[in-house]
C-alpha cells in the first residue's frame, strides 16, 4: 500500500498543478477579455452582428454582446444609463441627448422597401395602390387573397418615411390605424416576421433587416424602381433609411478599435453586402 501511495502522490499532485494553472489561465483570460454592449435599431443591428463576427475572427480578446434589439430611442437611453457602449440608430439626437454629451457618428442609408408575405403574386406596387391598401379602398390582391396590412407604431422612423411618400401616403397612413385586421409591430424583426408568416400581408423593411435577418419576404419595386443601393445612389428611390454609430463623448479604447473596423474597407464592405449604402469613408471615422 506504501508503494501505491508513492506511487499516486506525484500523479495527484500534478493534477492540482495543472487544475490551479488552469483556473489562474482561465481568471487572466476573462480580465483581458474586452466586451463591447451593442444594440439598437433591429434591421441595423444584424449588420452589426456580421461586422462583430468578422472582428472577433481577429480579435479572440473582444467579445461584443448585442442581443434583443431595444430600438433607436431605447438604445440610446441605455447608453446614457451605462448599460451599452455603442448604439445603432435609425434616428437622429434630440438636443437634449447631444447635450448629455452623445455623439452621432453618420454611417450610410438603406432602403425602405415595401415587402409582402412570400406567396403574394406581386412584383411591383404603385404610390397610388399603397394609397389604396392603407385606406382600405383595395382589400384584396390580385388572385383574390384578402390583403393583410402591417403597421410600425406611429411615431416609428419607417412610419416618418413612407408617411413622406405622397399627401396622400400621409393621409392613408392616418386612416390605416382604423382599419379591421390591422397588425401591429414593435420592431424591424417584429414586422418582417409578421409580414412573413400572415397570408397576404404587406408591410416595410429596411433591405438591410430583410437581408441580414434572412426572413422570407417578398421585395416589391415601388412605381417600377427597385429598392437597391444602386437606385438609391442614383436618386431614383424615394424612401431611405438613414444608419447611425452612436457613442458617448469618450467611448472606451475597444469601442473605438471595432469603430475603425467597422468604417474600413472591410467593414465597409461587409455593410454594403447587407443593403448598406455606406456614405463615409475611413477617412470619414469617428
């Protein structure tokens, strides 16, 4: 038994050599670790998501954490609570934000396309038909399938920038809260799947939530113009959506690090694969 117990002794003790340099290895890792508090705006946001995978790929140190999108507005009172450390936004700052020391870092503009539930048998829809739908003088497509409109809260930036369509869009858009069957959504992710899985829905999306966020929806042109980066570039699409970086007055090293990724050529590149129309350069950075 005395052998044995020679025996073992070494066997054990280089188990707890290796378990305490284990957890001294572990415990470094996790205080070099840098996390960076990404949210905001949800089509944005899963822009953002691909650029962190790209950059984490390089930087194994960096972990950025996004999560349920809280929108422009909530996003950004977050970052003033402390609770994010860089916001997505589809939304400008108000004085008061600026004044608590914010900073709007312009970034690019997508497309605001109009997009239906994938079994619609329609390519292409007029000023004039949406005035139709929204008011309820057109409730069925063509094939007889009853038309199900899906709308963002009033005061949603995607409900701002259809309402500039035409007088008639505005005055539609007023009435369209009155109609019977009208869905509501929160959220760019909220909408898309809403609009994805109700028969003859119709709504809006940001290309790049629709690209990004991989739902199965039908992309409309709007009066013959497709909502690409190209006809957006050209000016010949009438409805965009403007991408904002937003940061405190001194955002930490790991933040700013990812923000010169981000307005790199790679991460440029990255953006425009999702329906970015990125409007900046490098030397356009925060």
């Amino acid at each position: 038994m005395g052998n044995v117990a020679g025996t073992l002794a070494p066997f054990f003790l280089r188990m707890i050599l290796v378990a305490v340099c284990t957890a001294v290895w572990t415990a470094g890792q996790a205080r070099a670790m840098e996390i960076v508090r990404i949210n905001g705006s949800g089509g944005p946001l899963g822009m953002v998501g691909l650029l962190a995978e790209a950059y984490t790929e390089r930087h194994r140190e960096v972990r950025i954490e996004t999560g349920k999108p809280l929108g422009s507005s909530g996003a950004v009172q977050a970052l003033l609570a402390g609770r994010l450390d860089l916001v997505v936004s589809s939304k400008p700052l108000t004085s008061g934000q600026a004044a608590q020391g914010l900073r709007l870092h312009g970034f690019g503009t997508t497309p605001l396309v109009v997009v239906t539930e994938r079994a619609v048998p329609q390519k292409d829809i007029t000023t004039a038909e949406l005035e139709d739908i929204y008011t309820g003088r057109l409730r069925q497509w063509p094939n007889g399938e009853r038309i199900r409109v899906v709308l963002r809260p009033w005061e949603d930036v995607d409900s701002q920038i259809l309402r500039g369509l035409s007088r008639g869009m505005n005055d539609a858009l007023n009435k369209s809260r009155t109609l019977e069957g009208v869905l509501f959504a929160a959220t760019d992710p909220e909408s898309d799947a809403a609009v994805s899985r109700t028969p003859g829905a119709i709504g809006t999306a940001a290309l790049v939530s629709v690209i990004s966020g991989r739902q199965p929806l039908n992309i409309l042109s709007l009066d013959g113009v497709k909502g690409s980066l190209q006809s957006l570039a050209h000016g010949n699409y009438p409805l965009a959506k403007q991408i904002h970086f937003v940061t405190t007055a001194h955002p930490s090293p790991a933040v700013q690090k990812f923000l010169v990724f981000v307005y790199s050529r790679q991460g440029r590149a990255i953006a425009e694969k999702t329906g970015v129309l990125v409007a900046v350069g490098e030397k356009g950075r925060p």
